[in-house]
C-alpha cells in the first residue's frame, strides 16, 4: 500500500499556526501576537492576508477570495 504524503505550502502552515495560537491564547489577540514573536499589526495583517475575519470577539475563517 503506497502512503500520501500530505503536502501544505508555507502560507497554510503559517495559517494553521497562527488560529492555533490564538485558540489557545482565548482569542486574545495582543497575547497571541507575542506569543507568535511579531507585533499586533503584522499579526492584523496575517490575519487579512488569510481572509480570516477579524472581531473583537472571535477570528474566523471568510470564504475564500479569487485570486
């Protein structure tokens, strides 16, 4: 029987990473921007690059855009 590797790009590491954190940071952004070593606005800029939407009370995922 032949195994599949499952192969992720950067980005949806990155991605998968970062909601990760920030689930286990209670979705506190400022502590899930430390945690990941980079400042809340780069952290603001993941989190639009990843269409992931962002409110005071919770991050989730948008549906995709076209690019």
């Amino acid at each position: 029987m032949e195994q599949q590797a499952i192969v992720q790009t950067l980005a949806e590491v990155e991605k998968q990473h970062i909601l990760s954190v920030l689930d286990t940071m209670g979705g506190n952004k400022s502590k899930a921007a430390t945690a990941l070593g980079v400042s809340i606005k780069t952290l603001y800029n993941k989190l639009h690059q990843y269409g992931l939407m962002v409110s005071r009370k919770k991050t989730v995922e948008s549906a995709p855009s076209e690019q």
